[in-house]
C-alpha cells in the first residue's frame, strides 16, 4: 500500500477517534449516538446526492412549468384571436340583422306601394272601362254632341282635341301604373333576393360563429386543464424546495458536527503536541541534569582521585623530608658528640637552611593542592554553564510565529479573484487566487510561514470546475491547515493533493500542497485562509491584511 494512502488512513482513524478521545482526556462523557467523521461524511455525500438529484427535480419542473407558460400564452392568444373573430362575426351579424329590417321594411313599403298602385290602377280601370263602355254604347254621341255644342269649328277641333287628349291620358295613366308596379315589383324581387342573400349569410356567419364558439370553449378547457397542471408542478416545486431545504438543514447540522469534531480533533492535536514537547523539555532537562549530576561526580572523582594521589605523593615527600631530617638529625648529634661547640654552631647553621628548606616545601605543596583542585573543579563548572544554557533555551522558547506579514502562498500566482467578505448572498472567509498569463492548474501552494501541519484532509476526487458543491469536506475539497503559534493557523483550501502530513514542521515557502479544484470550485484557484486566536470558522480573518 502507498504510504501516502496509509497515512490518509491513519489521519481519518486518528480524526474520527479524536471527539471520544479528547472527551475521555477531558473527563467529558461522549454521547453513545455520536458519528464519525466518516459516517458524516457519507451522510453528507448521500445528503448533497439527493439534493443535487431534487434541484435536477426543480430544473426539469421549471422546464415544464415553462413549457407549460409558453403552451398557456399560446392558448391565450389563439383564444384572443378567436375572440376577435366572434366579436368581428357578432358585429357583421347585427350590422347584417340592421341590414334585413331595413330590408323588410323597404319590401313592406313596397309591397303596401305595389297595393296602392294596384288599387289606383283598378280604379282607372274601371273608370277606363265605364268611358269604353259609355262610348260603345252611345257610339260617337260624345263627339257628336261636342260638335252639336260646339260654337265654332275651332270649338269643334278644340272639344274632339279634349276628348283624344282624355283618351291617352287614361291610358298614359294606366300604362304609367303598370310601369310602376312593374319596378316595384322588380324593386321587391331584388329587395326579396337580397334579403336572402342576407339570410344565407347570417346562416353562414352563425355556423362560423359556433364553430369559433366551440374552438373557444375546447380552447378555454385546455388552458384550464393547462392551468391546473401549472398549479400541480408549482406545489411540486414548493413541495421539492421544502425537502432541499429540510436536507440543507440536515447538511449544516453535519457541517457544524463536523466542525466540532475536527475543532475537538485539532485542540486535542495542539494539546498532545505541546504535552509532547513538554515531555521532550523536561526529558532533556533530565537528561541535561543526569549528564551534569554524573559529569559532577566524575569531576569530584576526578578531584578526590588526584587528592588522594596529591595527599599520598605529599606523604611520601613528607615520609622522604622526614627521614632525611632524622638522618641529619642523627648526624648532628654525631657531630655534636664529637664537639659540643662544633656541633652548637654547626647546630645553628644546619637549622637554619632546614627551616628555609620546610617552607618553600610547604609553598609548594599548597601551589600544587590548590593546582589540582582547580583543575578538577573545572568539569563540573563548564557541566553546570552549559545545563544552564540548556535550561534558559527551554524555559524561553522561540515561537514560530512572531508576528509581521505573511509570505505570498502561491508564488507567481496574484489575482484575487474573490477577497475577503460578502459575495453572493453570503460571507467569503478568504481569498481566492487564479493565473492571469498562465493557469494555475497544478502549481505549488506554500506555507505562509513556519509551523506544523495540523490537519490534512484528503479523499475528494472531484478536481474540476463545477457550479455546485460536491460536498466534499465541506466544500473545500482537499485541504491543510498549518498551526505557526500565538493562536495563528493557516488554511490551503481546493488542492488537488497535499504533499504533506499530520505533524509534521514546515518552513515559509515549503511546498504544502499542489493548486487544483476539488471541492465547491467554479476552477482551478487556491483558497486561503487566516485564523487569529483559534482554529475555528469565527476567528477568520481577512488574509490581505496578514500578507505581503
């Protein structure tokens, strides 16, 4: 197996047994219904699957409802159009009803016309007749008797003249008569045929009328069975939008548990760290104070062993002066015995080169003991100056982080494409860095500044631009985060694999990581993160603030 799989593995083992262990370290009782990191992280990936198939649900119910608007308006505007035709067809048949009463009502004055000439031209008739009937029986009485009266012949001419004129001028009437009736009756066919004609068109028009009707009423009942399943997909788009947001709940609560237990996994992390230096402090403080406990025995051993050699090579000087002394003691009072004055004045000189000779002796001695003791205490000195050093260095600890501006995290790479605060509706915690000449794709993201890895969180493999969130560790996909003390951490968000892990130290500008797009990214960018007072989301800070 890859070491680096084995070592994912023992992170997501050391993170998900993180909440018990540091509860237990705590003294603080774990719920027995608690998850781990993977059972939520399963949970949240089946959560962000059945979201992702219900907005898929909304996208096609939107396209329906859609269809659905388009198929609606299209409805309207037939029915509008066969609105106006009713209206166009209701107008012409009124216009065509006021065109048949005026019809009827020439045919009427026509008719009661036509019986009035009929009338008059029966009346002449007869009285045509009566003048026809008189003149046949009285023959040319009536001439006859206008020229018995007649005064003159110029009467004469002028009374036959009237009774011709008389004559034509009954049938001029008559003729006149048959004339009118005879136009007037024209006049009534023509009257009649158009009133049929009227008739055939409003019969025509009212046909096309109802079947505009009943194209208007199979128009309203499918824009109302339209409407009706409009209404159906919009509950269905309510009912699915509910469910979505129930499930979102649901990914937040997972979200915040998570959190919680890498927060919990990270304290625990950062508290086992500084036991573990602790322990190493205080083991090398022992170790120190054993080297200089046994560098100062060996010293006073040392010391005591060259006493006691000083002490017996003092001994055997002292044994050897002393011998001598007797020795020339004995002589003395050889030579005294053989002259009492000889040996008084060779007593006075002899004894004083010997007290001469004690002293430089005993000088001697003193230089050489204190010699000795000098020499052997100098071990134990320099064992305890440099204990001393070693206990100042670990009582004063460098920290990693001692304030200042960041280094940049992805050398070559400036853009910001999306700072520090609001963006789309909610709050950006970093910024996002892209390419501008060339693409960021697989370049190397590197630490900040000196500190160690404390959380390394793999497993998303979807490194490509997306619109929506593959809910991969919370949307940041692949990503590290590095501890540099005084309550600084760093977060490296979006790679496409880290290249470090849990623990270990880094330095400014080690590679951490490779740039990718894992995660709820629209592409290839790295998301950083500054946190001041805390590894949580609520000691986020803005980045531009901390770099170069």
């Amino acid at each position: 197996m890859d070491i680096r799989i084995k070592r994912t593995l023992a992170m997501l083992f050391a993170v998900t047994t993180a909440a018990a262990s540091f509860s237990a370290w705590q003294n603080i009782p774990v719920p027995a219904e608690a998850k781990t990191l993977e059972e939520i992280e399963k949970e949240k990936k089946e959560k962000q699957e059945q979201i992702n198939k219900k907005k898929e649900q909304l996208a096609v119910l939107a396209d329906d409802l859609s269809k659905k608007a388009q198929y609606e308006q299209t409805l309207k505007e037939q029915i509008d159009l066969i609105s106006g035709k009713m209206l166009l067809i209701d107008t012409q048949l009124q216009n065509l009803h006021v065109d048949m009463e005026d019809t009827e009502q020439q045919i009427a004055e026509l008719e009661e016309q036509i019986e009035k000439q009929k009338k008059q031209v029966d009346k002449d008739r007869e009285l045509f007749k009566k003048r026809i009937r008189a003149m046949y029986v009285h023959g040319n009485d009536g001439i006859l008797s206008a020229l018995v009266g007649a005064t003159s012949f110029y009467d004469v001419l002028s009374r036959v003249d009237i009774v011709k004129r008389i004559s034509k001028h009954d049938n001029e009437i008559i003729d006149r008569l048959r004339d009118e009736i005879r136009d007037l009756t024209k006049s009534e066919q023509d009257l009649t045929a158009n009133l049929q004609s009227l008739n055939i068109q409003e019969t025509e028009m009212g046909v096309l009328y109802g079947e505009f009707k009943s194209s208007q009423d199979e128009l309203s009942e499918a824009s109302a069975q339209n409407g009706t399943e409009m209404q159906q997909i919009m509950d269905r788009q309510e009912d699915v939008k509910v469910q979505i947001a129930a499930d979102q709940k649901t990914m937040d609560e997972l979200a915040e548990e998570e959190e919680r237990i890498i927060a919990e996994a990270i304290a625990k992390a950062e508290a086992e760290r500084k036991a573990k230096e602790e322990a190493e402090r205080k083991a090398k403080e022992e170790a120190e104070r054993k080297a200089k406990e046994e560098a100062e025995r060996k010293a006073k051993e040392e010391a005591e062993r060259k006493a006691k050699i000083e002490a017996e090579r003092k001994a055997k000087e002292e044994a050897e002066r002393k011998a001598k002394e007797e020795a020339a003691r004995k002589a003395q009072e050889e030579a005294d015995r053989k002259s009492a004055e000889d040996a008084k004045k060779n007593n006075a000189v002899t004894q004083a080169p010997a007290n001469q000779q004690q002293n430089p002796t005993t000088v001697t001695q003193a230089t050489q003991a204190t010699q000795s003791t000098t020499k052997a205490t100098q071990p134990s000195t320099q064992a305890t100056q440099a204990t001393q050093a070693t206990q100042a260095t670990q009582t004063n600890p460098q920290p990693d982080y001692q304030g200042g501006k960041l280094s940049w995290p992805a050398p070559g790479y400036y853009k910001i494409s999306s700072g520090f605060g609001p963006r789309w509706g909610t709050h950006h915690s970093g910024i996002d860095i892209i390419g501008t000449t060339s693409p960021i794709n697989g370049a190397a993201a590197c630490a900040a500044a000196s500190g160690t890895v404390i959380l390394v969180k793999t497993g998303c493999g979807h490194n490509f631009g997306k619109t929506y969130n593959c809910g991969c560790n919370g949307g940041y996909g692949n990503y590290v985060i590095l501890s540099h003390g005084n309550g600084m951490y760093t977060l490296y968000a979006h790679l496409a694999k880290p290249t470090v892990s849990s623990g270990q130290s880094v330095t400014v500008g080690q590679q951490i990581g490779v740039i990718g797009s894992t995660g709820h990214s629209t592409g290839p960018h790295l998301h950083f993160e500054v946190r001041i007072g805390g590894n949580s989301t609520s000691n986020r800070v803005d980045p531009e603030a901390y770099l170069f």
